[in-house]
C-alpha cells in the first residue's frame, strides 16, 4: 500500500511529498528512485517505510491526518 499524506493529500503544493509505504520495501531501490524522482519533479520526498505490523499500530494517528490512497492491492485491507 501506498499513501500520500499531509500537504498534497490536501492538494497543497508545499514541495514536499510524504509518502508512506507499507510492505516489504527494497530501501535501496526506493532510495535510488526517490532521488531519481526528485530531481525529475523539482520536489523534496520523505518516505516512511512499515511493515504490515507497524502500520496496522500507527493506523489510528495516520486515520486522523489528511491522507489519500495511491496504491493498494485489489481486495486487500490492512
């Protein structure tokens, strides 16, 4: 799962993406194409990688901040 959250799940270009990424992520590989991405948009991008587990206990702060879902694997639910 992938979640846009804060600013741009407004819709306010503040320059700053936050990204949360749920699963098992590849944290060189999502280095690497973050920085690739950056330089691309002309935009900074904080990424927080969870796992299933760490996210299903954050879930309730992350419910109360604005958030959009970029990603998600059809008929799954974390």
């Amino acid at each position: 799962m992938a979640l846009l959250v804060d600013d741009y799940a407004e819709g306010k270009d503040t320059g700053i993406i936050d990204l949360v990424l749920i699963g098992n992520i590849d944290q060189n590989n999502l280095q690497d194409l973050t920085k690739k991405t950056e330089k691309y948009i002309n935009r900074k991008i904080r990424t927080l990688s969870l796992t299933t587990d760490e996210y299903k206990k954050l879930a309730p702060n992350l419910d109360n901040r604005p958030n959009f879902v970029l990603w998600q694997l059809g008929g799954d639910s974390i």
